[in-house]
C-alpha cells in the first residue's frame, strides 16, 4: 500500500479545520447557524442529521464551494480564499467525494485521478500514472484502469473517485453522503475502503447515514438538525445517550 495518506505523529491532534460562527442563508432561509468547531488533524467526524438540516451545505462551505456570510473557516491556518490561484491550492489540499461519484464521464479511469496531479501539481505524465495505479491497486479497481466511468459499477465508480482525491494529497477529505446511491450490496465494498482511510490516519468530514460506519471508525459525531450543531460527542456516547430531544428523535427513526 502506497504512504499516500500518512502524517507525521507529531502534528495529529493539531487543529486542522476551524469553523466559528459560521452563518449561511439562502434568501430567507437560515441554512446554517453559528456553526462553531473544530476538526483536529488524523481526526474523522461524522456528520449527521434530518435531510435539509444543512450538511451538504457545511461540506461545501468547507471546500468554498458555497460562499459563507459571516464567521470563518481556516484550514491549516488559512483562511478560505475568495478565488484565484489561492482557492485552487485550497481545492487541492482538501478532497471531496460527493454522493453521485462525479467522475468526468469522457475519461478513462486512470485518466479521471491522473488529471489533476498533471494539471494542478504539475506532475509528469509517468509519475501521475504510477501513482494513480497504485491508488487504484489499493482501493481494488486496478484493472478497470482503462475503461470509462460507465463501464463500472456504482461502487468501483466511487472507489475511483475516492482514489481521484487521494491522488492530491489531501490535507482533508469531505464525503457528502459517499454511499448513498449506491446499490445494498456495494455499500460494504466503499465503506471499507473508508474505514481503511481513517485508520490509516487521514483526517475525514463524512456525512452519512451509516451508523456502522460512525461506530467504527468516527471519533466525533455531529448532529446537526434546522441548520443547528445541536450536539457533539462520541459515537459511543451519542448513540448510547445522546442528550438533545432532537438526536433522540432522530436516532430513534434511523437505528
Ligand atoms: P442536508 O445536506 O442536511 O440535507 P442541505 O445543506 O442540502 O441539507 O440543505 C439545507 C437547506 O438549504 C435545505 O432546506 C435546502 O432546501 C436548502 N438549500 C440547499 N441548497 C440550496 C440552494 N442552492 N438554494 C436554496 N436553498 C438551498
Ligand atoms: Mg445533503
């Protein structure tokens, strides 16, 4: 297995991501509101919640893809950038997995994760495919290198696409509900890939429903609920006694 996502000892726990106050409307709609925390370095949170309680929306604040109206998001120490060459370093320092894959549908599967490191790092030809293979080897797509995107299934389509942003060294990896359109069977097959990622140390935002996963590999679970962090904790404290009338609403239509 390639050491594409290990970091150094010494700087896990260091504040990786820091949101405070963050507020978003859409209109007139409070999306998010006052949203404050921070997302350690090698840490993974879990983000849960009703649908329209404003998840994908924090997910993309983070990634600028979503302006913000008041407060601020740092990662590693900077502050988002508004554009420019400046966002484009960001983009490339935090990786996104979005529900619907998003792959570029005109390319090969080696194509879609060599792309961005020839592009935005500069990398050469040869280097990018050495890596994008043995990214590929490891989340166990490897020989579906040469196909289109379409020509996979849904979850090799997001094990290529989970590949695709690890090809960037991420600092950060946001997931927006990875496993969401995919078929029952396939959900293992990416989760996996998951939990080995975590292990391994990477620092992870995911926003699912999958309990199993929060249990096993999530340090922190956020709930969040109308746009609120209503609650913070660990998985084993959260769903064994979560404090908020609304987490045990919830908790107790989804377990
Ligand atoms: P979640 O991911 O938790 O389901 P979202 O962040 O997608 O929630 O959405 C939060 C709220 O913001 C929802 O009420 C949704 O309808 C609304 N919303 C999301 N995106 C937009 C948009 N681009 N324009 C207007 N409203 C939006
Ligand atoms: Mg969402």
């Amino acid at each position: 297995m390639p050491e594409t996502t290990s970091i150094p000892t010494a700087k896990l726990g260091e504040p990786l991501v820091v949101i405070e106050g963050v507020n978003k409307h859409y209109g007139e709609l409070h999306v998010l509101k006052d949203i404050t925390t921070t997302v350690t370095r090698g840490e993974v949170v879990v983000v849960i919640g009703p649908s329209g309680s404003g998840k994908s929306t924090l997910c993309r604040a983070i990634n600028r893809l979503e302006t913000i109206d008041s407060g601020s998001i740092t990662i590693d120490g900077k502050k988002l950038p508004e554009e420019g060459a400046a966002l484009a370093t960001l983009r490339a320092d935090v990786g996104m997995v979005f529900q619907s894959f998003n792959l570029f549908a005109h390319k090969t599967v080696l194509e879609n994760v060599t792309l961005a490191p020839i592009k935005v790092k500069k990398m050469s030809k040869k280097d990018a495919t050495d890596r994008a293979m043995a990214l590929l080897e490891r989340v166990g797509v490897a020989n579906q290198a040469n196909k289109m995107p379409a020509q996979l299934s849904g979850g090799q389509q997001q094990r290529v696409a989970i590949a695709r942003s690890l090809a960037m060294s991420p600092k950060l990896i946001l997931m927006d509900e990875p496993t969401s359109a995919l078929d029952p069977e396939m959900i293992n097959e990416v989760l996996d890939v998951m939990v080995g990622l975590a292990k391994e140390g990477m620092t992870m935002i995911v926003v699912t429903h999958e309990m199993g996963f929060a249990r096993k590999a999530a340090d922190r679970v956020l709930f969040m609920a109308d746009g609120q962090l209503v609650e913070q904790a660990k998985p084993e404290e959260f769903f064994s006694n979560p404090t908020s009338e609304r987490a045990q609403d919830f908790l107790s239509k989804i377990l």
